[in-house]
C-alpha cells in the first residue's frame, strides 16, 4: 500500500505525462479506501506496453538517424552504439543537430559551384588562351598573370605621365600618345625648315640635293690637303698654309 501511494505521488506530480494518471471511475480496492486514498491504476499496463513500444521504436529511430548521419555528416565520430541497453533521446538530438548544421552550412556555401560548372570553365580557359592539355593550364594562367601584371604597371605609368585620370580608358590613353606623336613630329617639320631656311617641301628637296652635290667634292678636297700637309686635325689647316708662306 506505501509503495502505491507512493507511486500515486510520483504520478500526480507536475513532471508526469497527463496520460500516466487517471482517477478511477469505479469503485477503488478496500484497503485504500480503508486510507482514504485512490490510485487510478487501472490503465497503467496500457501505459507501459505503449512504453515499451516506444523504446523499442526509439532505438530503431537511432538506427535510422545513424545511418542519415553516416551519409551526411560521415567525419562524425561520436559514438553512438545501437545495441546499448538504453537509448537516450539526448543522443537523437546529438545526431538531428549535428544533421542540421551541415545543411545549414550547405545552403551557406550553395555559391559553390558544381564540377559542370568546374569543367566548363576549365573549357572556357582553354579555348581563349589555346592551351591543348589540362598539364598546360596552370603555365598559361602565370603567363597571362604576368603579362596582365605588366600592362596594368605600364598603363598605370602613362596615366601619371600623361596626367590622365585612373579611371581613363586604354581608348584615351592610346588618343593622348598619338596627340603628342602629331605634335611632335610637327614640331620636327618645324625645326627642319628652319633649319634650313625654307617653309616648302620642295624647296626642302633642292637644298638636300645641293648640300649632296657640294659635299662630296668638298670632303675630298679637305683629304687631299690633310695629306698633303701632313696634318689630322682640320684646325691645322689654316696655320700650316700660312707657315708656307
């Protein structure tokens, strides 16, 4: 009798499951009336055989959560055997969260792309910088890095020099260098008609063709005389005729 009311304690309490204790309906045995007492025990075999069941049905759920968790999550050592005595529904939880952050960190790193994707770009490298073989990937990649290295190094260099805006284009920067070509290759002209006193490009071809005509004969002059007086230097030209005096 203590151990019933005992038990009917245990059952009354907050923590039980509703479904556990049942006041009984009928008339209760003469010993607990005989204490004042009532045990509604009489669905409690029920209970426990649907206990039973669900133990049983825990285990195989723990079964069934491993192998999930061994196709997921197969780095997972934790360990969780199957043939325990007991199957806790803390071990369960282990395995559903464990499941849950590696699909949480799938979708985080859903960006990864896929091996077609992989292999179509491999393709794609290889058709527009013509390498033939996978081994050769990785050098044209340094090739076209380099290369990419130097260009951005050179045009950054005419965009100081030419006092362009980073921002500015290769289309402007090539604009700006042939400006400065046209204006000096005028300057050139310029300087060129100066120099030889004329503003026509004819005029130009009769002077050349003049100075072509004079020095000639005039270089082998200044030869002949060189030998003749025994000298080297055209400045001693002058003195030495007029020691001949």
């Amino acid at each position: 009798l203590k151990v019933l009311s005992h038990i009917d304690s245990v059952l009354q309490s907050p923590r039980a499951p509703l479904l556990i204790y049942r006041r009984s309906k009928g008339p209760v045995q003469s010993s607990i009336k005989e204490n004042r007492q009532e045990c509604g025990f009489e669905h409690l075999p029920l209970t426990i055989e649907m206990w039973a069941d669900q133990l049983m049905a825990l285990k195989a759920l723990h079964r069934s959560l491993k192998k999930l968790s061994l196709e997921l999550v197969p780095w997972h050592t934790a360990d969780t055997q199957d043939d325990r005595e007991s199957i806790r529904v803390e071990d369960l939880q282990f395995i559903v969260d464990a499941i849950l952050e590696e699909i949480e960190n799938k979708e985080k790193n859903s960006q990864t792309p896929s091996s077609p994707i992989l292999f179509a770009i491999v393709s794609h490298f290889q058709k527009l910088f013509d390498v033939n073989s996978l081994n050769g990937i990785y050098p044209r990649m340094n090739e076209v890095y380099t290369k990419l290295g130097e260009m951005t190094n050179a045009m950054r260099n005419l965009h100081e020099l030419l006092e362009l805006e980073s921002s500015a284009p290769p289309t402007v920067v090539v604009d700006t260098v042939g400006k400065l070509c046209d204006i000096i290759n005028e300057n050139v002209t310029e300087q060129v008609q100066q120099l030889l006193g004329t503003q026509d490009i004819h005029s130009i071809v009769n002077k050349l063709e003049e100075y072509e005509c004079f020095f000639p004969p005039f270089q082998a002059l200044i030869q002949d005389l060189l030998c003749l007086l025994g000298i080297s230097n055209l400045d001693d030209i002058l003195p030495t005729v007029r020691n001949l005096k």
